[in-house]
C-alpha cells in the first residue's frame, strides 16, 4: 500500500533525525530507521493499532519517545505526524482535512 506524508510530518521527521543526530553520531539515522521499521508494520497491518481521535491511529514507537499518527484511506495509508510522546496532545488535528 502507498504511504503518503502531510508536508508538516516529513518536518518533524527531519527536525527529530537531526535532533537525534546532534546528540549522538549515528542516532539520528536509527531514528530514521526505526521510522520506517514502524511504517512498514503499519502498511502490513494498518488496523492494528489503537485509534488516537475518530478513524485516526497511532503507532508507538518502541526505542524511541515517539508515535506515528495516521489514517487510513481508500489507496493508501496518510501519515499525519511524526509525535513526541510530551508534546501538546492532537497539535496535528487541524491537518486531518488537508489530506487530499
């Protein structure tokens, strides 16, 4: 299934491998590993995991603090955000409209 990322997750995701990768060499791209480790499992299984706010879900992140916020849709799977578990809970619900 086709994955398509909303503009503002592909920033989160490159502002957080950046992040990582300033803190540690080499984090930044585990980050980023780990994000399409997580993306895969969603396109294999993409109702597997809790819902977040109506039809959106999540996926949690298992080495990182972090969660991917999708939804489901006809041909593909929309990438909605890119979360830090402590950031300001559905900061990224004024993107679910913009998905098309």
């Amino acid at each position: 299934m086709k994955v398509i990322f909303d503009n503002l997750a592909v920033s989160e995701l490159h502002d957080a491998t950046q992040y990582y990768e300033l803190e540690v060499n080499g984090l930044g791209k585990r980050f980023k590993k780990e994000v399409k480790k997580s993306i895969k499992r969603i396109i294999n299984n993409p109702f597997a995991w809790r819902r977040e706010q109506g039809d959106i879900r999540r996926y949690l992140m298992h080495t990182f603090p972090y969660k991917i916020i999708y939804s489901i849709e006809k041909n593909y799977i929309y990438i909605i955000a890119i979360a830090h578990y402590h950031r300001k809970p559905y900061f990224w619900s004024s993107r679910i409209n913009n998905n098309q």
